[in-house]
C-alpha cells in the first residue's frame, strides 16, 4: 500500500483524518489521538482537547508512518 492509499483509506474510516485534525500517536497506549478542539457529537457545543482516531486498529495494523 502507497503513503498515498493508506491517507485515503485513514480518510475514509475517520472524520476528523478528512477533516484534516492534527494527529499524534500517545507514548503510553500508542493509540493515534487527534489534538484540538473537536465538537461533542449530540452536545450543545461541547467541545473535547482530543479524540481518538477511528483508524485507530488500521493504521496499527498497517504499521505505515505518515
């Protein structure tokens, strides 16, 4: 898979990837996170500092950097 293919599928899978919403992996867990401030799904404008990616297990599993 090309760095080109794997962005697009992390696309894809993820909002805040096509959102373009920066993205690190944590030290301890090694989980992808997206830092920033990303809306609360269902809340009055609640906001949260990070989310999860949800290409999380893909991009674990692909083991590409980017």
């Amino acid at each position: 898979m090309t760095p080109a293919e794997f962005n697009q599928k992390c696309k894809d899978i993820c909002p805040h990837c096509a959102d373009g919403i920066p993205l690190r992996q944590r030290e301890d867990t090694k989980e992808w996170c997206h830092d920033g401030a990303i809306q609360i799904s269902g809340t009055l404008g609640r906001r949260q500092s990070h989310a999860i990616c949800l290409a999380n297990d893909f991009r674990n599993k692909e083991k590409i950097d980017v």
